[in-house]
C-alpha cells in the first residue's frame, strides 16, 4: 500500500499551527498567600555598654588631658588595643587633633597627617572618636584642642602614642 504525499499547500499552515501551540503554556494560579502569623517580638537589642560617670579631668594642659582622653578611649574600646608592642611595620599612623568643648563634647577634628593610603582607617579613626563622646570635661582649662598619634595595625587594632608599648624591633636608644 502506497502512502500519498502529505499536500504541500497543508505543510505551512500546519507548521504554524504547531509553533503557535508549541508556546502556549498552561497558566497555573499561585496557591493563596496562608494568612499572616502575627509577628514574632523582635529580640532586644543587646544593652548599651554601660559608661561610668566621667569624672571631670583636672589637667592644665593639652598635654597632660591628652593622657585623659587617651584612658577614655582605650577603656571604651579595650577588645581593639593593640596588647604588647607593635609590630615594626605599621598599616597605618595619623596625627589627629580633636576640639573638646566644656562639657567633653567633641566640636571638630582636624587630620595634621592623615594615612591617605589608608581612607578607611581615617573614617574608623573619626567613627571612633565621635562614638567617645563625651570625653572627661576639661574642668580647669574650659575647652582644649589636644593632639594624639593613632598606631594602626592591619589587624584593625591599634595605640595611641600616648600609652603605646612601644614597637617590636625598635632598639634604637638615643645617645
């Protein structure tokens, strides 16, 4: 038995018909949404660390609240000092001035030597600074502009010249 030749005038009208079907899709509804839960109480937010009353500093000198400020800031932040001496190289070191008003508030800061290959130390420097506000109230000057040199080490921990233990590989004594 002899097939007969599918008609030639049918063939693009079916392969039509087959391309238009082939991208029909069957459209499905998403199941409904279940309806809400009431929401679970956030988790407290874990306390504020507890600051002690400052007490007033009784220095004289910009110098002498320097050794103030540098306490406050290393009692507010002792999980990121720098134990022992630092290593030889340092990642970063900044001279930073910062403007202290009568009540320890801090009113500017103001980079003497920036570490400008290191801008995100300069941003954890300023961020760490302003977080210690307030500082111990200059009481016998009033208001004080002191200077301190930040000792960054790539780890993220640092000193402050103020208290520094010094540097490892650094034996060199003055005559």
């Amino acid at each position: 038995m002899m097939r007969h030749p599918f008609p030639r005038f049918l063939k693009p009208a079916l392969l039509g018909a087959i391309a238009v079907l082939g991208s029909c899709t069957t459209v499905t509804r998403p199941p409904e949404p279940a309806p809400p839960q009431p929401a679970a109480p956030a988790p407290a937010a874990p306390p504020a660390p507890a600051r002690a009353t400052l007490q007033p500093s009784q220095a004289t000198t910009p110098r002498a609240y320097r050794i103030d400020a540098a306490h406050h800031i290393y009692d507010l932040n002792a999980d990121r000092i720098w134990k022992g001496r630092l290593p030889p190289l340092l990642y970063a070191v900044g001279v930073l001035q910062v403007d202290v008003d009568g009540r320890g508030n801090v009113r500017g800061m103001h980079w003497m030597r920036a570490p400008k290959q290191a801008p995100e130390v300069i941003a954890e420097i300023e961020r760490t600074v302003r977080a210690a506000s307030p500082f111990p109230a200059p009481a016998r000057m009033g208001k004080v502009v002191y200077t301190d040199v930040w000792l960054w080490d790539k780890s993220g921990r640092f000193q402050l010249d103020t208290l520094t233990e010094g540097q490892a590989g650094n034996d060199y004594e003055p005559r």
